[in-house]
C-alpha cells in the first residue's frame, strides 16, 4: 500500500510520498479514548453563510480538507466523491440507515480561481472555506488531505454525540475510501418503531374500502418505504408521509394487518399487528305492509338491532325490540315521525 501525504509549511508548498506497509504514523492516526468534536463555524463557499459543525445533526458527518495544489488531495477527491458522497447518497444513507454527509473543507484561500476550478474539475457538493483553520486544527495531524469521521447522531448505540470516530490523514488508492466506508458504516442508532394508527384493533367495519395508516418513529434512519400486508399478502406501499393507502375492494372476513418499514441497505421492521372485522354493508328499506310498515335489511353479519328517534338533530336513539338475527321487523303505524336505522354487530 502507497500512502501520500502533502504538506505546508512556512508559506511554502512541498509534497513528501512514503510507502507504508501498514495502518500507522501519518495515516490514520487514531486517539486511544473518545473525543467530541467541538461546534466550529466556517465559511460557506458557495453562499458565503456561515457553515457550523452542528449544523448537520442526525448525520455521519466526514471531513475532506484539501488545499488546490496538494496532488493527494485532488486523488482522494476523485475517489470520494462517487465512492462516499453520490454512493451514500444513492444508498440512503450507511447500512444501518443512518444519514451521510460529505464537507469538503478547503484551508488554503489564497487563490479564489484555482480553487474553484478544483471545485469544478472533481464535482465537490458541500465545500466549506476554512482560511484560518479554525476546524482543521482540531484534527491537524501535520498534513493533508486529513479526512475525519464524526458521529452527528445523538442517539447512537455505540458513539456519543459527535464523537470523532476517526480521523486518518494520508490517501492511498484502494484502501483511503473503503477505510472511510468502514467507519461510516460503523455507526449505528435503534431500529425504527412502527405502529398502525389504521383501522382499530378489534374494529368491525362495513366497507369495502379500507383506509390504512402507520406512524413511524425514524430514530435516524432513512425510511425508504412502507408496506402494508394482510397476513403474507402485500397490500401496497408507499414512501411520503403520512404513510396510509386505500385497501380496496376488501371481502368480508376477519383480517390481521400490519405495516413493514424498510431501511438502511436490506433492513426491515414490521408493526404489531391489528385484527379486525370486515362485513358486508346492511342495505334496508321500507315498505306498506297492510295498516304497519315492513323495514327489511341485506348484508352485515351476527346479532341486528333495530333503532328509533324522532328527529336526526342531536337523535336520541333508542332501541325498538331485542336484537337478533332476524332481517326483518314490523313497525306499528302511528301518527308522530320517526327515523329507523339498523346496527350490527
């Protein structure tokens, strides 16, 4: 493995290359404890904002300092951006889900023009100007390109928040990047929580168009999609919230649903389940039947009861007769209005 490291020193622009056999000295130089990252604030290049560490919460942050004359720095350029920065962005985020977001951190000012070509010529996203150093000295390990990983998610399993995971300096063709990838993918938060918010549990409905629903609690992750199923069978998907669809067309029966969330690369988590009942609409009509009246009624299952109220504004419903499973019931003629519906169960 060849290793190469620019350096700057006095003003003066001079690269030094050394072949390294292994992880050491100047490339990937590692701390034995934790450290946290401190909120710094630099310079936004293309809008000239100002750019804060913290600004980028819930993510894997990874810094790429780079200057536009160091040579190793313009190899590694061409080797992240497709490889970390469009790769995990393609990829919604690392394997666990988790955001991923690439600074390129440039801290040589001194030739706008040169710079922006640099910019231009290896397609860099989020560049930040960092003239005074004030976040590369937080991780100067003597040279460049210095790179750092940093853990912006506050409810990781194995990382505090913003704690630097790592932070190698040095580039190397087939080992810098999938050293990178390593530590990005290294960070890890809860599986997210899936519950359904529709139908009920233990709901009876009489439609045969179902509206579904589920709330998903992220915990960092990216949410691809969510499924729907009865049992094994795939009912629909979709990925913008609210998360919910239309079962259409549903036959009567009893019916267990739930919701399947999927994240990270292959990653899923599934809801509790919710039971409930489909019936068939109760259709009733009314008809003369000699001095009475006849409400008779199709559709529904189990017991019918039978309801009465004088008017529909603010109705007091009462029962008229006892339930049952009868589909008919002989109303006495009388000379007051009256409103009927029928419910089951």
């Amino acid at each position: 493995m060849k290793k190469s490291v620019a350096y700057h020193s006095n003003g003066l622009k001079r690269t030094l290359s050394a072949a390294v056999a292994a992880f050491g000295l100047a490339f990937g130089i590692q701390t034995t404890h934790a450290q946290t990252a401190s909120n710094w604030t630099i310079v936004n290049h293309t809008n000239g904002q100002p750019l804060s560490l913290y600004d980028y919460q819930g993510t894997v942050v990874v810094l790429d300092f780079w200057a536009y004359w160091c040579e190793y720095c313009a190899e590694a350029a061409a080797d992240i951006e497709p490889n970390i920065t469009q790769y995990y962005r393609n990829a919604d985020g690392n394997s666990n889900g988790v955001p991923v977001q690439v600074i390129s951190v440039n801290i040589d000012c001194s030739d706008p023009d040169l710079e922006n070509n640099y910019i231009a010529t290896y397609g860099l996203e989020l560049v930040a100007d960092d003239c005074d150093w004030l976040a590369y000295n937080n991780f100067n390990n003597g040279g460049i390109p210095q790179f750092a990983v940093i853990n912006g998610t506050t409810n990781s399993v194995n990382y505090e928040p913003w704690q630097i995971v790592a932070s190698p300096m040095g580039y190397a063709a087939d080992y810098t990047v999938p050293l990178l990838q390593s530590y990005i993918e290294s960070v890890q938060t809860p599986a997210p929580i899936c519950v359904l918010t529709n139908p009920a549990s233990g709901a009876v409905i009489a439609s045969s168009n179902i509206p579904l629903g589920a709330e998903i609690t992220s915990n960092g992750k990216i949410i691809k999609n969510v499924e729907f199923y009865n049992g094994a069978t795939l009912l629909g998907s979709t990925i913008n919230t609210p998360y919910s669809l239309i079962w259409s067309n549903v036959s009567a029966g009893a019916k267990s649903v739930i919701a399947r969330v999927w994240y990270g690369a292959s990653s899923s988590v599934d809801s509790p389940a919710v039971n409930f009942t489909v019936g068939m609409p109760v259709v009733a009509g009314l008809c003369a039947q000699g001095t009475n009246f006849l409400l008779n009624w199709t559709g529904g299952t189990g017991n019918y009861q039978v309801q009465v109220a004088t008017n529909l504004a603010g109705a007091a419903w009462q029962n008229c007769g006892p339930a049952g499973t009868n589909c008919s019931l002989v109303i006495a003629c009388s000379n007051r209005a009256a409103f009927y519906r029928v419910r089951w169960p």
